[in-house]
C-alpha cells in the first residue's frame, strides 16, 4: 500500500541532546519523515523560516532560561499549513 500524503516534518528543540534524539526517535516512529533538531533558540527559529516545520516540539527551559516559551511566539507563523 503507497501513502500520497506529503512528508511530515519536525522541528525538535532541545538543549540536551540524549533528549532530543530521543524525541527525534518517537517523532520517526510516529510517522515523521524529517526531523531536524536544533540545541538554541536561534537555530530554531532559522530552521523553521527555512524549512517550514509541521510540527515544532520545543523544550521550555533552554540554557536554564524561559528561551523555549520566548522564542516559540515567531514560529507561529512559519509552520506549513
């Protein structure tokens, strides 16, 4: 059975990279055919205006700072429709 439906894509946000990929790892088997992780605020916010995601999972607390929550508000409008 060949699935039309376009490549799914993910953005993973994490500063702590045994979490990322490990979320990576369950976005992949939940049917995610691009994953991309970035370990900084910046990085993420290129990423998504690059590429844009459907999906974005952020961690809250970057660096021991709230850049998670701070630098989510951009990505509102670059994620695919």
């Amino acid at each position: 059975m060949t699935d039309n439906l376009p490549a799914r894509r993910a953005l993973i946000v994490d500063d702590e990279y045994l979490i990322a990929f490990d979320i990576e790892s369950s976005m992949r088997e939940l049917g995610f055919d691009t994953c991309v992780v970035a370990s900084n605020e910046k990085d993420a916010i290129d990423l998504a205006k690059s590429n844009p995601p459907d999906v974005i999972v952020m961690d809250v607390y970057l660096n021991g700072t709230r850049a998670g929550i701070d630098s989510n508000t951009p990505h509102r409008g670059t994620m695919r429709r």
